[in-house]
C-alpha cells in the first residue's frame, strides 16, 4: 500500500473531506504507521500524517482509535527529532498527558511509551524547562515506581534522557525527594499498625484512640497501596492538566471537579 501511493492518496482525504472521512483516513494512516517503518514511506508524507492524527485522537469516540493513533505517534516520534518537534508543536504532548488520565491501562502505558520517544525533541526539553516542567517531571518519577515493567521502562528511559539539563535535573530531584518522603511517612504509618497490633489489649486500645489502625490482611493492604499509587497518578495528571494553560476550558472544568471531590476527602490541598 506505501509503494502504491496509498499514504499520499489517505493524506489527500485528510485535507479536503468531512470530519468523518478525516478521521478514517487519520485511522488508516496509523494503522499503517503502527506497522511500518516510518523511513519507507515516501519523502515529506510523515510530516503531513501527524496533525490529522493528533486530530483523531482528540476527537475519537472510541479507545481503541486513540490506543491506535497513540502507538502511531509512537513509531513516528521515532523517525528523526524534527518529527518529534512537530508533534509537539501540533499537540501531541498535550494529547498524552490527557491519556494519562484514562482509566484504560493499555491506552495509559501507550501515552508514556510515545512521551518518552518525544523527550528528546528540544520543544520537549523547553517544556519540561518551563512553568509546568516540574509536575510534568514528576509524573514520570511516579511511573517509574510502578510495579509493571514496561511502565518503569518508560518512564526511567524518559528520566534519563532529559536528566543530562540542569534544570530538568533539579525537577527529577526534587520530585524524588517528594516522593521519598511520602514513602517514608507511608512506612512509619504501617509500622505504627504493625506496633499496635502486637501490643498488649490495653496498650493497643490506648494507640487506637490517637490513630486509626489498619487491621485488614496482607491482600487487602496490596490492595490498598496498589489503590493509592493508582490515586497518586491521577492526581499528578488532573494538576498538570488543571494548570496547563493548553488545556481546554471543558477539560479545566472536569478536572477541577475531580480536585475538589479529592479535597473534600482530604486526599489533596491545592488549587481547584
């Protein structure tokens, strides 16, 4: 199909029909991105693919058709950095970071894994310089403490790549200070309800009236943090999506929302 003009013929369409002929176009051209590599396809067609795709992402109505558009951006990320630098100027990061949010696992590691092949552009490395470098670089610090593999790959692969700027590399140690520190306090919080429950009746009724002991089992307290650390990501994405003055207003909105149902349940303290 590349051989015979196919590409050239889909991104014709993209240019010149409706929205839903857009859009399928779109749909077959990441289909064949997905599956070829980008540097067969004929001279100056990669660069007329990105913007109807980032198009479709936004629009889909359908996961699937986002998880298709996500890996194709992926592959063509891949192709050279000025590519890159072209999906970031027609909004392909902002695009990943909303994925972020899905409750789609799968659709959720596609957006990092495309993240990571785009922070090499320097569109990114600015970006990340910026005024919201920080929580966005903290979103890559939380992934990497994921327990799936391929996340954590990502994720460190990302941090390594932009870790060689300074201010970048100020971000990433201040996120994992951050992140340690929440962990430590987790830890001293378990330990606390490990030294209740082996203390004498008296003693542990005294300790139960100041903190609240967990008493559940080891499955439910995997459950648990697996419940938190998944609260922990959306949480970063909903601020980076709230205070990112890309995002549009109905998304502003809908994550505002979500922040003040966090607060109410004393699960965040910042703005909304």
């Amino acid at each position: 199909m590349v051989s015979q003009g196919a590409l050239r013929l889909l991104t014709d369409i993209t240019q010149h029909s409706s929205d839903k002929a857009v859009d399928a176009a779109a749909l077959a051209l990441s289909r064949i991105a997905v599956t070829t590599d980008p540097h067969a396809f004929p001279s100056g067609v990669v660069w007329s693919m990105l913007s109807p795709i980032i198009k479709m992402i936004t629009r889909a109505n359908h996961e699937l058709y986002q998880f298709e558009g996500t890996l194709a951006l992926t592959n063509l990320a891949s192709f050279d950095s000025d590519v890159a630098n072209a999906i970031m100027r027609a909004g392909g990061w902002h695009e990943m970071l909303t994925l972020l949010g899905a409750d789609n696992e799968r659709l959720q590691k596609a957006a990092l894994q495309c993240m990571c092949n785009l922070v090499t552009s320097e569109a990114a490395i600015l970006r990340l310089r910026g005024a919201s470098g920080e929580a966005e670089v903290r979103l890559f610090v939380v992934f990497a403490q994921s327990d799936d593999r391929e996340v954590q790959c990502a994720a460190t692969g990302a941090l390594a790549m932009i870790a060689h700027d300074e201010i970048i590399a100020k971000h990433i140690a201040k996120a994992w200070r951050i992140d340690k520190d929440e962990h430590l306090s987790s830890s001293a919080d378990k330990k606390q309800s490990a030294d209740t429950k082996s203390a004498p009746p008296a003693a542990a009724a005294d300790s139960a009236d100041s903190k609240a002991v967990t008493t559940a089992g080891d499955g439910k307290a995997s459950d648990e943090e697996a419940q938190k650390l998944a609260d922990l990501y959306k949480l970063n994405v909903l601020q980076v999506l709230f205070l990112s003055p890309q995002t549009d207003r109905d998304v502003k909105i809908r994550c505002a929302a979500a922040l003040k149902h966090m607060k109410s349940h004393k699960l965040y303290d910042g703005p909304c």
